[in-house]
C-alpha cells in the first residue's frame, strides 16, 4: 500500500546506490526515516499497516500484529533507533519513532527529488542524514515460510522539503560555506 510520510527526518540514506552490509545480504537502497510521535504520519503509517494486515491476514491480522512487534519484525518501530552493539539511541532518535525503508537492488531505485519536484541525483548533493523529507513508501505484510509473518517498507520516492542539523558532520554544501579569495595577478574573477 503506498503511504506519504511528510517532514521527516532522513536518517542512514542509501538512495543512489544499493549496499550491502553481509555477505549473505542481497544489496538494497534504504533508508530511515525519523518520525515525531505527534505527527500525523503516525496515524497514516498505522492504517496502512492495519489494512494490510488485514488482507493478509484477516481476522487473525490483530493477533499476528501483535507477534510481529514482539519479534521485532515491523517496518514502523514505535520507539527510537539503537546501535545494536551499545544500546546507544543513535543521534536524532531520541524520543522518537523510526520506520526502516529497503528495496532491493532489482528493482527500479527510489526516485529523487528537491523542493521543486525536479528530479535529483547523487551528485547534486540534494540528500542528506539529518534533512527533513517526504517519502513515498510502500507498507505490505509478508508471510514467508523462511522469514516468517514480517511488516515491511519498500522506498519508492524521497523529496528534500527543508535542511536540518547533519549527522555525523553531514549536510549540504553552498558556495557561501568558502571564504572569498584575492585575485592572483593577472586574474579576473567573473
């Protein structure tokens, strides 16, 4: 079910080019979104989740929901991200709620934009970790007989809406970041 997840944080973005972090993991664009528990996209990511539940599961859905947030296995986390070997709240998390975007490498990339709706790529140095975005995701229920009953988000689309604070000493670069410099002789500058 395709969902728009409006002003979030980007966080862990993978939207150019599909990595893989294991050997036995099938390379995938990803990306993390930053969710406030206040916002309006909480209600729209927990609908669709329903929904599809329900679908897949029918009357069961509450049930295997219910099991499916036990084991760790949704989409949406309702609560913050976690470095897995500290127990750290990575930056940014703090206090809030997280939804984990993947799509494989064998399908189309997720389709980039800027504020104008005009499409973007890695080079224009658009995206960021730490940027407010919106996002085109797609929430589905997955009943695999090796991975078992799972919620899932495939990225579909990012559009940069504003700058936020960089993660890790990213964010954008301007022209304005560089000192202005004398002319060397015999130099003009335009």
């Amino acid at each position: 079910m395709k969902v728009v997840i409006e002003d979030v944080r980007l966080s862990f973005p993978d939207i150019f080019e599909a990595k893989s972090f294991g050997a036995d993991e099938k390379a995938a664009y990803s990306a993390k979104f930053i969710i406030d528990p206040k916002s309006a996209n909480v209600k729209k990511l927990e609908a669709a989740i329903a929904e599809v539940a329900k679908e897949k599961w029918g009357e069961k859905a509450d049930g295997a929901l219910a099991i499916i947030d036990e084991d760790k296995k949704n989409a949406f986390v309702k609560g913050p991200y976690k470095n897995k070997k500290t127990g750290e709240v990575y930056d940014g998390f703090q206090g809030m709620f997280h939804l984990n975007s993947r799509t494989g490498a064998d399908k189309p990339a997720p389709k980039t934009f800027d504020r104008a709706k005009r499409e973007v790529s890695a080079r224009d140095g658009v995206f960021y970790a730490g940027c407010y975005v919106d996002a085109v995701v797609d929430i589905y229920a997955q009943d695999h007989p090796k991975y078992g009953r799972r919620i899932n988000c495939g990225l579909l689309g990012v559009r940069f809406v504003r700058d936020g604070e960089g993660f890790s000493g990213g964010g954008g670069v301007s022209v304005d970041d560089f000192a202005d410099l004398e002319p060397v002789s015999g130099e003009d500058f335009i």
